[in-house]
C-alpha cells in the first residue's frame, strides 16, 4: 500500500459508525484552560490582597493610630508624699522618684494621648509609674 492509502484507511477508521466524521478537538473549543488560569490568578490576587491589606492595618494600628492611656499621677503622688511623711524616703529620694517618673512619661510614644488616671471610668489602659 501506498501513503495515501494508509493516511486514506486511517482516516476511515477514525469516522464512529455513524458515518459522522470526528471533529479536530481546537483549544477555543474548551476553555477550561483560559478559565482555569483565570480563576487561579484571581484567587492568587485575592490572597495577595487580603495579605496587604491586614498587614496595612496592623502596621498603622500599632505605629500611627491615635490610642489613650491613663498615668495615675494622682496615686504616684501620694505614695510619695506619704513615704516622706512617714520618713521611709528622703528628699533626694524624692527627687529621683519624680525624675523617673518624667522619663516614664516622656517615653510614652508619641502616638499615644495621656490623661490622668483620676478620669478614667474603664477600656483604657491605665499606667503606673
């Protein structure tokens, strides 16, 4: 037999019984492939946006947004003004006390706004010196 026979008898054995020839399978005629990539690159984008996007807000909540914190001043004061009283610290002492306690004020970060703790009722953070 020749090629052309055999491409010829080949192409008679792909035709079903039917007589209908097979169609040639084209990538248009199954778009799982571009719909398939299209899905994985929108769940892909998604993921990567949801990442960005928490890591933006945790970012801003812990480095810029405003917060409130409560120093009890008032109750510092006290206590030292009753170890005095009662002789248990000296002057120096008590000037050493308070010199801490402007560094404990000062490094407070700036984004956070202090109030004496005397206003505080409850969900704020209140700081002892």
């Amino acid at each position: 037999m020749s090629d052309v026979e055999e491409t010829k008898n080949e192409a008679v054995a792909s035709i079903p019984m039917t007589g209908e020839p097979v169609p040639e399978e084209s990538p248009s005629s199954h778009p799982q492939g571009p719909v398939r990539i299209f899905f994985q690159c929108a769940v892909i984008s998604l993921i990567v946006s949801l990442a960005v996007a928490a890591g933006t807000i945790y970012l801003y909540d812990q480095h810029f947004a405003q917060k409130v914190v409560a120093v009890d001043l008032k109750g510092f004061l006290q206590e030292q003004k009753d170890d005095y009283l009662d002789g248990k610290i000296t002057e120096e002492d008590v000037n050493r006390r308070m010199d801490e306690l402007e560094a404990f004020v000062d490094q407070i970060p700036k984004h956070h706004s202090v109030i004496l703790g005397d206003v505080v009722v409850r969900n704020i953070k209140v700081l002892k010196p």
